[in-house]
C-alpha cells in the first residue's frame, strides 16, 4: 500500500503538467501518441509464450459479501481497509498461550495482501451478483444426505478412520477441479510449453497436469483431476477438463463436472485468469471466475504436505484420546 501512497503526489504533478501542456499542443496540433498495446512473446515454435512461475495470491473473495449487493468495484477505502486488516493478520505474532485448536496457524499461511488489481468486490463475475447460483433439488439432497452421514459435529471433522478425513488432508490431491484457485497457501503454479503439450504444475500437493494441444478427443479414464484438453484461440491457451471421478469433488461437483480455464499474457509479469464451472446437477447455471495472475518471486519447490505423514496418525489418536474422555466422563 505505501508504493501507492508516494506514487500519488507523482500522480498528481503530472496530471497538472499534463493539463498545463494542452494549450501548446492546441496550437500546434500535437497530440500525445497511445500507449503502444502489449505484444505477447512466442515460443520458438510461434506459439504465445506463457512460460513461467505465476502467483495467484488474492484477498478478494470468492463470493461478493451480501452487504455491498449489486456492487462491483471496492472504493479506495475499503482496498486500504482490506490490505491493513490482512498485513496486521499476517504480521500479528502468534498466541502460544493456549493449545493449538488449527491445522494452520495464520502466521504460517500465505493467502496474500492484495486486493486483485480489477478492483473487484468478488472473483466471481458470472453470475453478476458476484455470488455462487443457486444448487439444485438433487445437489441440496446430496448435501443433506452427507451431513447426515458424518454424524454430529465435531471439532476438526470426524475421524472414526482415515477414510473419514478429506484427500487433501492425507495429502492425496487438492482437487479444486484442477483449476488454480487461490487458497490459504501454495498459490502458484509453473507453465512449461511444448508444440504439442503444456504442462501444468500446481504447488499445492505438487500436482501436475499434461495437456495435449492436438485436438485429441477425450478419453473415458476418469482420475481425481479429470482429463484435460487444449487450444489456442488468438493469444489466449483454453484448457477444458473433464472426466472427474469425482472423489475429490469441488464444491460438490464431481463426475458431471466441466471446468474451461483461459490463460491470456497481458504484460510481461502478468497473465489474465478465467474459469467457468458447468455441473448442471450441481448448480442451476454455470458460474465463472476471474483474477490477475502475477510473476512469482523466486523458484517453485516441492511442497511436501506432511513429511514424515505422522500428522494422520496424530488426527487418528487425538479422536481415540477424546472417545475415551467422553466415555470416562460419562460413568
């Protein structure tokens, strides 16, 4: 925030330097040229080139708070509101006083500081109210259904077996339908080009997606990611999953889901994100997201979730410790 403060006197001087000049250029029929538009770079082989580690960090939420209604933009005052509260959150040293009720501490996530340069009070920009459509009939069922089955609630879910704990959890896959959006942490991915293929690599739960540019038909091998295709159109890469198996499902869609990401590079440290999700036994529209893509600070590694994988056995034994204390207490 204090790179926009003092670039705003800047600003200012040359607005008025600007204005000051009109007359002249008046006079002499002058105009000041446009900004060249940006020329996407190519690959060798003439493709656009996306190549590189890009980070998808944002404070902006996913849904538009019912608050703020029909309201797409923040104003400068809320974005100055939002990136303090978050920096605090961030900056604010840990309270080692108690016992650790989280997986994750807040200190130790990194969901980012920024307000995505759009503005916008949501990701989502379909529908226009910024917010998730309506689920359907069959989907509120299935929600209701699950419920019932993981039985009353408890701190930190159920955890009668590991089959009872969520894959990204055991560090089996992360999901998300294969898309990259932001999360607590990990939110990068590395773009890696070839003629025929681009690969994509999530740093969360270090999962990586092959995608053949071919015009290969789908499949019918269904996986925890589903099955990726892409192509060009202009400058901008279109990759379309599909064939989920649906045991990681996204928000409740899993098998019938279809999710169409757009990758386009709009300057040289930026790429221009869009995702639609189209289940129609989930949700009664298709719903899409858009964000700012921005380059990575330093390498990508491996993230090795839980090393070691004793944080299972943890889960598992503090449950069993805590069937035990209930039992006792209830003699």
């Amino acid at each position: 925030m204090a790179k926009r403060i003092e670039a705003f006197p800047l600003v200012l001087t040359a607005v008025a330097a600007a204005v000051a000049a009109l007359p002249a250029r008046a006079q002499d029929g002058a105009e000041a040229a446009p900004a060249a538009p940006y020329t996407v770079p190519r690959t060798s082989w003439g493709h656009p080139d996306l190549q590189g580690v890009w980070d998808y960090r944002t404070i902006t939420p996913l849904e538009r708070r019912p608050e703020l209604g029909d309201r797409e933009l923040y104003t400068d005052e809320e974005i100055a509101q939002l990136e303090g509260r978050a920096t605090r959150r961030m900056e604010q040293p840990p309270d080692l006083s108690g016992p650790a009720n989280l997986v994750h501490a807040e200190y130790l996530t990194d969901p980012g500081r920024r307000v995505d340069e759009s503005r916008r009070t949501s990701l989502i920009i379909d529908p226009p109210n910024g917010r998730m459509p309506p689920l359907t009939p069959a989907a509120e069922a299935r929600q209701a259904a699950s419920r019932a089955a993981a039985g009353p609630p408890r701190p930190g879910g159920r955890a009668d077996s590991y089959t009872d704990r969520p894959l990204l959890e055991r560090c089996i896959t992360r999901g998300a339908a294969g898309a990259p959006m932001p999360t607590l942490y990990n939110n990068n991915i590395r773009i890696t080009q070839g003629p025929n293929h681009v690969a994509i690599v999530h740093e969360m739960v270090h999962e990586t997606r092959i995608v053949p540019l071919d015009g290969s038909p789908f499949g019918n091998v269904r996986t925890y990611m589903g099955e990726s295709r892409g192509r060009w159109e202009g400058d901008t890469l279109v990759v379309e999953t599909r064939n989920f198996n649906g045991k990681a499902p996204y928000r409740g869609a899993g098998e019938n889901l279809t999710v169409v990401e757009r990758y386009t590079r709009i300057a040289p440290d930026k790429v221009a994100f869009q995702v639609t999700f189209d289940d129609a036994t989930q949700w009664t529209q298709p719903w899409t997201a858009a964000y700012t893509m921005n380059t990575a600070e330093g390498e990508l590694y491996e993230y090795a979730c839980h090393e070691g994988n004793y944080g299972l056995r943890n889960i598992l034994e503090n449950a069993r410790d805590e069937e035990r204390k209930a039992a006792e207490a209830a003699r």
